[in-house]
C-alpha cells in the first residue's frame, strides 16, 4: 500500500483519482507513488507551483504527452496560471523544437478549455519585429554574460553568423523577453528541458552557469534535478548531475 505521506501528497495534487493502473499493476503503482510523492518530495525545498512547472518543461522533453496532461491538471489545481502553463510550453519551442510542442499545445488547450479558460490569453510578448534582436541581445548578455556572447559572436565563422543572430532575435528576443514568468524561472525550465533531452550536455553546462549568473543556486539546480528523477530516470539525472558537479564544485566526487 502507498505510504500516508505518498497518499497524502497524491490527493494533494489529483484529488478524487483514482488510478487505474492501481488496480491492473498495483506493485509498480505502490513503488512509483511512495518514490515519487513520498521519497523524493522528502527533498523538496522548491514551492510546488515551481517545482510543477519544471515537472511540465520537463515531461515535454521526454515527449511524454498522456504523463503531461496528468500532470497539468496538477499544475492547475496547485496554482499555476494559464498564462504561466502556457509560457512553459512556449518556453520550450526554441529548446527542444516545435516539432516536439505541437501536440502538448493541442493537448493544453483542451484541457484549458475544459476548465472554461478562455482562448487565447492576454499576450505576453514585449518585443516586435525591430526590437526582438536588440532586446534579445541583452537579455542574452545579462543570463550568459556580455563578454561570453561577444566572444561568441565575433569569433563565429562568416557562415554561422546568421545562427547567432537568430540566437538573439528568436531564442532570446522572442522568448526570453516575454512576461508571464520571469527569467530566473525560465532558466530553472530550460535546466530542467535539457537535463531531460539528453544528449545535450555542452548546453546543459551553458545554462548551469546561465542559472548560477540569474541567482539560481546549485541547492535549487538540484533540487529541480531531485524532482524529476521519477520522470527521467537515472541515466539522465546522472549524466545531468556530473555537469552540474562540474560546474559546481572544486572538487567532484
């Protein structure tokens, strides 16, 4: 049986559900929910609107749509507004591709729309087409640093310098610059977005720093890496944890 602690946290988060995977494989249901909402949230210092929006970034990495739409019901239900369940998702476009967003943006509509949200919601972009690179510049410098991204920009090959600039102007200015969450939190999804992908662990070491410059500290780097463990699995918030230690401390395990 769930623990009280596991049970608690469930209905917390989902109440009145009842899982059917309960009653069709009710062991891996037993251990995952005593992992998952017991163990792990055991070591959670994040507030839960947070440490849901990161699950939700994280879950459209993996491409895990039928988990997602469970778990933004929870997001809802905690607090997370609309518009921010729609910057995470939005957030994630230049991340993992809108390839990979396009059904969760289908799927988050519906489930809006079932909770009587009206579409679309208020805008949030602060930028337009003549100020989205200038404005995206800036933020760039401010998250990854003005001499890092000089550097980057002038030492580019002239055939890559169009790369960049869309690095300023659409990754940046179009996204990074929106209200409805501020940066601190949209490095935290961005963290957590490729921490899930995998395989991108240069960047992941990028964005490492890109936190710890927005005052996101390692504490809070692993406590969003704790909270996605039941997700992910552990090859990946292994292969996340040696960046992390790396970037972190002088000396790794």
């Amino acid at each position: 049986m769930p623990t009280e602690n596991a049970r608690r946290n469930h209905d917390a988060l989902f109440p009145g559900h009842v899982s059917t995977l309960a009653e069709t494989d009710p062991e891996l249901i037993e251990y995952f929910d005593n992992f998952a909402f017991d163990e792990v949230l055991a070591h959670d210092d994040l507030d839960p609107r947070l440490r849901l929006m990161t699950q939700l970034a994280s879950l459209i990495a993996c491409q895990a749509l039928g988990e997602y739409r469970v778990m933004l019901g929870a997001a809802l239900t905690v607090g997370v507004s609309p518009v921010e369940a729609k910057e995470v998702l939005y957030q994630a476009v230049p991340y993992v591709g809108m390839a990979k967003v396009f059904d969760f943006l289908h799927a988050t509509n519906d489930v809006l729309a079932e909770r009587g949200v009206e579409l679309p919601l208020p805008g949030q972009s602060t930028t337009d087409p003549v100020t989205r690179v200038q404005e995206g510049l800036a933020v760039q410098k401010r998250i990854v640093g003005a001499d890092a991204v000089d550097a980057m920009r002038s030492n580019a090959p002239e055939d890559e310098k169009h790369i960049h600039q869309y690095l300023a102007g659409n990754c940046f200015g179009d996204h990074l610059t929106r209200t409805g969450l501020d940066v601190p939190t949209r490095e935290l999804l961005t963290f957590a977005m490729l921490a899930s992908l995998g395989g991108c662990e240069p960047q992941l070491a990028g964005h490492v720093r890109a936190n710890l410059n927005v005052g996101n500290d390692r504490t809070m780097l692993l406590d969003v890496l704790t909270q996605l463990i039941p997700y992910i699995g552990y090859p990946r918030t292994l292969n996340a944890l040696r960046v992390l230690d790396e970037a972190t401390l002088k000396e790794n395990p």
